[in-house]
C-alpha cells in the first residue's frame, strides 16, 4: 500500500502499538486509552501515568457487632466485630456491580489517604459499604474522601476486579461525577472550570439549558450560548491596564487616500455603491443615517477647539471614513484623537499612559472585547465586563466616557439593563423614516431631569440645532382643517407645541382599524372608549387613524384633551379653532384632571401666537393668563358640545 500510495500517511499503531517501537509507528500513532493513563494491554507493567481519579464523600461510619449483615440485599456478614463507613458513590456513577462481594470473597480495595479498606457487600445505585476497622479517625470519619480510581488504586487495577478493560471502566462513569481537569499531571491544583450557560442577548438572563423563547423576558430566539470561568470574575478588567499595548491615534487632518473603486459596467449599480473620485461634500445628500456619529464628532471637535483633550475611539469604521466625515463637516483641524483600538485592555492602557481626557467617546460599546472573556465581541458578557472597566476608569481619572450602543428591533438600548443602571445618563437619539430631523431625549439623568429633548436638523453641513421646536412641530397649512387640534405638552422642562392630527372614517370591515403614530395605542384604545361610554359618541363602527407629526413621540397624558379634540373635530366634519391650545388628562369617568408645567405651557403657547386654551377647570384661575383666554372644561361632554356633537 505504501508503495501505490507514497505520499499518503500511513498509521497503524494504536496505544498498545506505541510500547512497540518506532518500527511499527509509522507516520503517526492514534494513542487512545493511554491518553488518560490506561493500559493497552492486558499482562505486563503500565508504563503509562494514570491521569483519572474518582473520589466519594463518607456519609456515615457505624460500628457493627460480630454475625451482622452489611450492604444492599446483606450478601455480607461480618465474622468478627468491625467498624464499616457507607460512600456516596455506586453503580449510577459508573462503578460496576460485578465488584460487589459476598461471604468468602475479596473486594476491590481502596484508599482512605494512605490506608487501605476494601469494599464489602453489593454495589448499590447509590453507596457502597468499605471496612475502615482500625483506620485513624482522622481518615475514616464523615466528610472524608474515598479513592476509589487514583495514585494507589489504578483504572487497570479496577478493570481487573470488574472482569473487564480499562477503556470500558473509564468510558462508563456517570455524568454525576463532577469533573475537574488539571494544570498538569501530577499537580493538585485544577484549572478553572468551563461551564456552559445560554444567555438572553435582550436582558441578560441566563439559564443552564437552551430555550426558544427566553423565561424572562419573554423575546423569541435571544438565548446564545456562551462560555463562563466560575473561579475567577469573568467580566471585569483591571483599570491599570493588564497586559493591553499602547494605541496609536491620528489626527482629523491626517491624509486619507480614498478606497479603491472598480467599475461594475452598471451605471445604476456603481450610482448606489459610489463613484471613485466623487466629492466629498456629495456624500450629506446621500442617506446620513441617524447621525450618531456625526453629532459626537461635532461635539468632540466643539470641545477640542476649546483646548480641551478629547479621544475618539471608533471601532466600527476606520480613521480614513472619520476623517472624511470630519472633512465634509469642517472640523478637520480640531485637535481630536482619533484611534480604532477594541481590545478594552489596551484602552485602558493607553488611556492611562497620558493625561485623562476630558471626553473619552468609545463608538460603539458593542465592538469592545476582552481577552479575560471567553464570548464573541457583542454578547452580553464582553457588554457588562467592558462598560464595567471602562466605568472603574471615568470615576478614577474624573474624565467623561461616552458609551455608544445599539438598539433592538423594539427601539431598545441592546444588552442588558445592568448597564443603564451603571452609568449616569441615558440618551436615545431618535428619528422618523424621511425626516431630516432628529431628537436628542434624556431617559435618565443623575444630573439634571428627564424626558428633556434637544432637536436638531440634519443638513449638508452637519447637525444643527433647532431653537424654536414649537414651530417645528406645527404645520400652519393643515391648521384650520378638520381633524387637528394643537397640544401645549411638555418635554421634560421644555415646553413645546405638537400638532394631533386624526382621521375618523366610517369602517367598511368587520372590525374597524386603529392605527397610530407617535402616541400610545393603548390610551387611544381608553380615549374612544371615554368617549363611547362617556360622551355618546358611537365610534365603534368607523376607522380611525392618529399622528403626532414629525419625529416627535409624544408620553404625557397631558395630551388626551387634544387627542380627543381632533377626534371629535374629524368626526364631526369641523374644523377645530386655529388660535385655540389644549392640554388635560381624561379619566375614565370622563373627567378632565390638572396637569403640570400650566403656566410654561401657557406662555409658549402666547408667545406663538395663540389666543385660547382649553384647559381643565382646577388650572382656569380668573379666566386670563399671559395674554391667553383659559376656558375651563370639567368634563370631556363639554369639549364634545364645544364641536356640536349631540349625544346619540
């Protein structure tokens, strides 16, 4: 065969092949048995070092008289007074019931430390019975450990009493016996211990066993396995830096040499891939995104001119992209610097070789990896572990540390919520499909209140603040036409105007349509039944559609007034007054409370031009406030009366 098939390897030599020599080694041995220490071979010596142990607990020790019986079935009586201990170990763990013993025979012996007990009675699927008379109390007491395969009694030598082989002694222990692997052979330390757990990539949940859907959070298809060291803390990194290198950084006005472009021989296909040479201020008309980047790297640059020092850590794109974004905004001689560092290790390293940065902005967290964790760059374990160092080191240097992340399908922030607990502020930045607007909202915030907005508007050259968002959100062409109606709500501290729009259309299906943009559907669910129930008004058989125009996403219950105003003003085919503002909760009993911020609401609400505002009862006061006219409503029938609507 060797001689047709020169070049193939050739093996025959199995573990019993090895102790034959190199003749009959070939290109390679296949060591099997003598991997763990077995013996090949039935007669003669082991060379081979036993590398398995099995041990078992003592759970009790009796003394028991002369002519007693012992063991599971008593196939063992005692011939003379002994003193007999009970291991936790039996045929379930794997030890085979043909080393049980009955009157006459020898047992397998095992090992107490340095002395030697043999086993008496049957094998049970749970004990075996050894007798320790004579034994040290130190070593045949309860808790002690029992070698039952080890230094002093070898897998061969269990084999031998079984009626067996090694390999079948070795390949039949239970998966109740816990397993520990070792440095090296004859070390007593153990490595630390691998387990496996399935982990929910939406809340961090984590279970022994795979499910499809996760028991805590209920998401479908979010439980990945991942791996876990229990003897050491797998998620945090030493502030000092560890092992991590240095990183280079660059600076905003180094060279970027463009990417090399190819042709495809479509014109439509090279348009939407990008031309080679194209301008770089071409690249703002084409789909910006959100713009999370761009508004840290204003940002950054901003506070870099100020003399400020600032790093920005990307490790989603490279420095040449960075770059031109910086170009295309006019920020390349802002003093920022810019690296593609990862590894949290050699961050914290390079962070802590020069003096803290007044910003740190690390886009995005989800790229981050640490060499101590034993995940993929993203999961949850490298998201806890990561924020966690880098965390440790804003409080210690005092510098500031943005995080960037992700958001799931449902709109929140990926990973689980451990980390929005851990840091200081929490800010969603936000937008509708085909606007160029965008909303910076504070979720939570250790320094100021929540629920506070910033807008701005994405142009060629950037972000760019919007001062007045009240006009933003208002559309004078649609004033006027039935179905809006203008809320006075709030954002935070910040008061705004929205405009509600709403359509009620009579409802050719079984079921009527509810649709919404921009506004809770379960409180417009509540509104149409206050109305209903409340008002009379039968809306049951019609569709009705409601927005809340632009990006803006309105929480308050300071908006149900409105909401049912444009409702109603659809409904009854009237247009609602144009100088008029509401604002009001509606109960379900029909009533309309107070809310918050009355007088903020107010004063934009004149400063815009408005004249009226309908407004609950307990915030009318004499009737006149900030040059606006307040007309009180108690009840949600009146504000159906002001639009003429008889109850049916």
């Amino acid at each position: 065969m060797r001689a047709r098939l020169p070049k193939a390897l050739t093996s025959l030599a199995a573990s019993a092949g090895v102790l034959l020599g190199s003749d009959y080694a070939y290109d390679m041995v296949r060591p099997g048995i003598a991997l763990y220490g077995g013996h090949p071979r039935r007669r003669g010596d082991n060379p081979f070092q036993g590398v398995v142990h099995l041990k078992g607990r003592i759970l009790q020790v009796r003394d028991v008289p002369s002519g007693e019986t012992v063991g599971y079935g008593a196939t063992r009586t005692l011939q003379r007074p002994s003193r007999v201990a009970v291991v936790s170990v039996g045929y379930a763990d794997g030890i085979f019931r043909t080393l049980s013993t009955s009157d006459g025979e020898e047992g397998l012996v095992v090992y107490l430390g340095p002395h030697a007990a043999p086993i008496l009675g049957r094998v049970s699927m749970d004990l075996i019975t050894v007798d320790v008379t004579g034994l040290p109390e130190s070593h045949a007491r309860r808790g002690a450990w029992v070698e039952l395969i080890g230094p002093n009694v070898s897998a061969h030598t269990v084999a031998m009493h079984a009626g067996t082989i090694d390999y079948e002694i070795l390949t039949n222990l239970g998966r109740r016996a816990r397993a520990a692997l070792y440095r090296r052979i004859g070390t007593q330390r153990p490595m630390a211990k691998i387990s496996k757990a399935y982990v929910c990539q939406s809340c961090g949940a984590s279970t022994a066993r795979w499910s499809g859907k996760c028991p805590t959070c209920g998401e479908w298809n979010s439980m990945i396995e991942e791996a876990a060291t229990a003897t050491a803390s797998p998620a945090l990194v030493s502030i000092k830096g560890g092992k991590g290198r240095l990183a280079a950084f660059e600076t905003l006005a180094a060279e970027t040499v463009d990417a090399p472009r190819h042709r495809t021989g479509n014109r439509a296909r090279s348009r939407a891939r990008g031309r080679a040479g194209a301008r770089l201020r071409r690249a703002g008309r084409r789909d910006p995104g959100i713009g999370k980047s761009t508004l840290l790297l204003q940002a950054a640059a901003e506070l870099a001119q100020d003399g400020a020092r600032v790093v920005y850590l990307s490790g989603e794109e490279a420095t040449a992209q960075v770059r031109m974004r910086a170009a295309r905004l006019g920020l390349s001689g802002a003093p920022v610097a810019l690296g593609t560092e990862t590894n949290i290790a050699s961050i914290i390293a390079t962070l802590g070789s020069a003096p803290a940065p007044a910003l740190v902005i690390i886009d995005s967290v989800q790229t981050l990896w640490s060499e101590g964790i034993d995940t993929a760059p993203g999961t949850i374990s490298q998201l806890r572990g990561c924020a966690s160092a880098l965390i440790s080191y804003a409080k210690t240097s005092g510098s500031t540390v943005v995080l960037v992340g992700h958001v799931t399908k449902d709109g929140q922030i990926a990973g689980p919520k451990v980390i929005e607990h851990m840091v200081d502020t929490v800010l969603y930045f936000e937008s509708l499909s085909g606007h160029q607007f965008r909303i910076l909202r504070a979720v939570k915030n250790r320094f100021g209140p929540t629920d506070e907005i910033g807008v701005f508007e994405m142009r060629l050259e950037g972000l760019k603040e919007v001062e007045n968002p009240s006009a933003l959100f208002l559309n004078d062409a649609d004033r006027g036409s039935p179905g809006t109606a203008v809320l006075a709500g709030m954002e935070g501290t910040r008061p705004i105007l929205v405009e509600i729009q709403a359509l009620v259309a009579p409802s050719s299906l079984g079921t009527p349509r509810r649709a919404v943009v921009g506004w809770d559907p379960s409180r417009l669910s509540m509104l149409l039944a206050v109305l209903e129930a409340r008002c009379g008004v039968r809306l049951g058989s019609h569709d009705v559609y409601l927005t809340s125009p632009g990006a803006l996403r309105l929480t308050e219950p300071a908006a149900d007034l409105a909401a049912a105003a444009a409702l109603l003003s659809s409904f009854a085919g009237r247009p609602a007054p144009e100088d008029t503002v509401y604002f009001g909760e509606v109960s379900l009993t029909g009533a309309v409370r107070a809310v918050g911020h009355t007088d903020q609401r107010l004063k934009e609400a004149a400063k815009l031009g408005f004249a009226r505002a309908i407004v609950p009862t307990t915030v009318a006061g004499d009737g006149m406030t900030e040059g606006i006219a307040l007309n009180p409503v108690a009840q949600l029938d009146e504000l159906v009366a002001w639009f003429a609507l008889p109850p049916n």
